[in-house]
C-alpha cells in the first residue's frame, strides 16, 4: 500500500511539473523540416496560452485556415503530448522543450514548428498604441523600410527601391501583449510606445529590435 501511495504522489508530483513548464504565453517563431537539406525556416504566425488546465490559441487570421483562426479549450500534458479537450487524436508531440522555447514535432512528414516563450518584459507598456491610418519608419540594425497602415487590414511596405508591396496585417492584445502579425513576415511584439516612435521585438530563429518611428 505503501508503495502504491508514493507512486501516485511521484506521478502527480511529474504531472504538476510537466505543466508548470508549459505554462505561460509563447509565439510561433519558424518551422523547419528534419527531411530536407533546406536552410529556409519559415516564419509561423500563431500565439498560444497555456493555463493551469486551459490553453488559447491564435492565428493570423489570413493565413490559409480550414475552420477558424482561434480556438480554445482544455488540455492535458504528460511530458511528450499534448492531448487537447481530452481528444486522443487532437495531440501535439513535443520535440524538445526548454525554458525559452518549445518545438512541436510535424506529423506525416510536416515541418517542426517552433515557439519562443515570450517574457513578462515584452507585455505593453502604453495604453494606446494606435497604428491604423498612420505610416512609420521601421529601422533595424540591418534595414529599414516604411509601413504605411492603410486601413484595419492592409499596409503597403516600401524599400529603398520605391517598391511597393500590398501586405495583409492584424494586430492582437493578448494576455498584456501586442502582437503584430504581417504577410510575409515573422511575428513582432510592441513593447513600448514614446514621443511617437513604437519599440518592437521580432522572433524568428534570432531575435530582432526593431523601432517604429511615425511620419507625417
């Protein structure tokens, strides 16, 4: 009996801790494949919260979909899989798991996807950040471009070579972050907002600062 009862307690004790590492909010950074000699890591744009039961997942909502761009629900985690509202064939295997990243192993010889968690830091220091109808400079310490927000759901980008490209974009607050997904683009968070310029982090396989400074 007595050894019954400390297997129990050890596999709850596991259970906890397996969870424990899993929760908190983490953004798609890029998938690759395990098949392919490819360098190309594709950018993934999809944020997921899990809770102590609950897990919220978001996409960019023009990305190609099936059914709709969120969903949300309960979970159980043993360590390897995630088994979503209890549904043995809704699952995703764990690859690798680590304080700041999580990587979800492609099934039927889909790419891997990787997530970043995203740290307290990045949650939105400002109030309002408004970025419909305005047009910004983004600068990094490779490149800069303007980002002219048309509207809710397009912004037009320019290089230095006056090209123009016609981009879909979305902006999400979620769990005290602001998150802008564009077309084409890896996933930024804005973190802070002062005298008219706007400070973004992007994640990809590297991690990005960015600044966005408005024009007239």
């Amino acid at each position: 009996m007595k050894k019954i009862l400390i297997i129990l307690i050890l596999g709850l004790f596991i259970s906890c801790s397996s969870k424990e590492n899993l929760k908190g909010t983490w953004i798609g950074a890029y998938s690759y494949s395990n098949n392919s000699d490819s360098n190309m890591n594709l950018p993934q744009r999809i944020v997921v919260t899990f809770e102590e039961d609950n897990y919220f997942a978001k996409s960019f909502k023009y990305d190609y979909r099936s059914e709709s761009d969120f969903e949300k629900g309960t979970y159980n985690y043993n360590g390897k899989t995630i088994f979503y509202n209890s549904d043995k064939t809704n699952t995703a295997v764990l690859e690798n798991i680590s304080q700041d990243s999580l990587v979800i192993k492609g099934l039927e010889g889909s790419n891997n996807t990787v997530y970043k968690r995203l740290e307290d830091s990045l949650k939105s220091k400002s109030d309002h950040i408004e970025l419909k109808g305005k047009r910004f400079l983004r600068t990094s310490q490779d490149y800069s471009d303007t980002l002219n927000f048309i509207n809710d759901s397009i912004v037009i980008k320019s290089g230095e070579s006056n090209r123009k490209l016609e981009m879909h974009w979305e902006r999400i607050s979620h769990n005290g972050f602001e998150i802008l997904f564009m077309d084409l683009d890896i996933p930024y968070i804005i973190w802070e907002e002062r005298d008219g310029k706007l400070k973004l982090t992007g994640l990809h396989k590297n991690r990005y600062e960015l600044e966005l400074r408005e024009l007239e």
